[in-house]
C-alpha cells in the first residue's frame, strides 16, 4: 500500500492567515491525489483533485501543487468557515489511502 | 441533482448481522463506480472498497476483503454493505461515495452520503 503522511497535524491560525498543509506519500503517485475538507459530523468535502484542479463550487482561496511524493494544501486567507479537517488521498492505485488528516484550529 | 441517501443508524450486539444501504439518485447509477469509507470515532478515513454497478465488479481493501461484503441493486440505485458477524471494532461511521468519472477508478469522490452510524455493543 502506498502511504500518505500529512504534516503538521494540528494547525491553530487566525482568520486572515496563510495556510499551508504538506502530503507525502510513500512512492511517487503522479499527480494522482486529492484534498478533502470534514467538518465535524459531516460527509468529507471533494476540494482539490488532480494535486491542483479545483472542485467545482470550492472557494479560489483554496489551491493545490505538487507532483511525484510531495504536495501541498495551501489557503490564501482562512475563512472562520475554513477551521475543519483536511485530508489528502492518493487515488493513483488501488487500494486508495488517505492522510492521518491535519485539523485547522482558531488561534 | 446528484444525490446519496443512507440508512439510518444502527445499533447491534455483538455476533449480529447487519445490511446498510446507499441509495443513489441524480445521475445513471450503473455507469459511476461507488465506494464505502469507514471513519472510526475520533479517527481518519479508510477505503473499503468499491463496486461497479454496471457489472456488480468489486474491489475490495486488503484491510477489509473478508470482513464486509459490497453489493448492489441497479433496479433501485442502491449499493450495500453487509457483516455477518459483528465485532465491537466495528462501532464506526460509514460513508457511501461516489467515484468522479463515469467508469473509471483512478479518480477521487465528488459525492458523498450523509453517514451511517454503526454500534455494536453488548
């Protein structure tokens, strides 16, 4: 199985502040990865696909880069409806795998 | 509108059987593959695996194959996960996704059901 390792994994930021969460993975997967946002008792969210291709909908504070094994989630200005869980997850073989997650908290 | 709508929670003994279900609308069920993702409490999210509608293919996680069973109904859009035996480590949410592109499994999931719930306790 291809491993995810997110980092940090806990993040406490203020409203206004850049963001950035980073995602190995364990073997190269391309481009073949995905970001996900989860709020507390709710459904994961599709964010980013394709290390950098934005979800329909999803807010252009949002962006994704990255190629082989490292990537990275990175919000311009966090929002107070930003403060969830991200999770990255590579889709590149199966069996996918996700990150540990990396929850964003109100400074 | 693309829509996944699960059963409600469930709460079992130990030993017991047990069938929930993702009922799909929205969008031709039988030609999105779509998945099961287990979510332990206070944890992160593991890949079941998946089914193929069109062709009832499935592709299980080596951590589950063995443990669950995924099926599905096209005559109703509903994809299923079963136990046949319940374990207390099986008290999870489980959520029903469906995959991006139509056919394909290298993608990731744009839709989501709201969440099953599942307790097994004595």
């Amino acid at each position: 199985d291809i491993q995810m390792t997110q980092s940090p994994s806990t993040l406490s930021a203020s409203a206004g502040d850049r963001v950035t969460i980073t995602c190995r993975a364990s073997q190269s997967i391309s481009t073949w990865l995905a970001w996900y946002q989860q709020k507390p008792g709710k459904a994961p969210k599709l964010l980013i696909y394709s290390a950098s291709s934005l979800q329909s909908g999803v807010p252009s504070r949002f962006s994704g880069s990255g190629s082989g094994t490292e990537f990275t989630l990175t919000i311009s200005s966090l929002q107070p409806d930003d403060f969830a869980t991200y999770y990255c997850q590579q889709y590149r073989t199966y069996s996918w795998t996700f990150g540990q997650g990396t929850k964003v908290e109100i400074k | 509108e693309v829509q996944l709508v699960q059963s409600g929670a469930e709460v079992k003994e130990p030993g017991q059987s047990l069938k929930i279900s993702c009922q799909a609308s929205g969008y031709s069920f039988s030609n999105y593959w779509i998945g099961w993702v287990r979510q332990m409490p206070g944890k992160g999210l593991e890949w079941m695996g998946i089914i193929y509608p069109g062709d009832s293919d499935i592709k299980y996680s080596p951590s589950f194959e063995g443990q669950v069973t995924i099926s599905a109904d096209k005559s109703f859009s509903t994809a299923y996960l079963q136990w046949a035996s319940l374990k207390a480590s099986d008290t999870a949410m489980y959520y029903c996704a469906r995959l991006q592109e139509q056919g394909s499994t290298t993608c990731p999931s744009d839709y989501w059901g709201q969440g099953t719930l599942v307790t097994v306790s004595s």
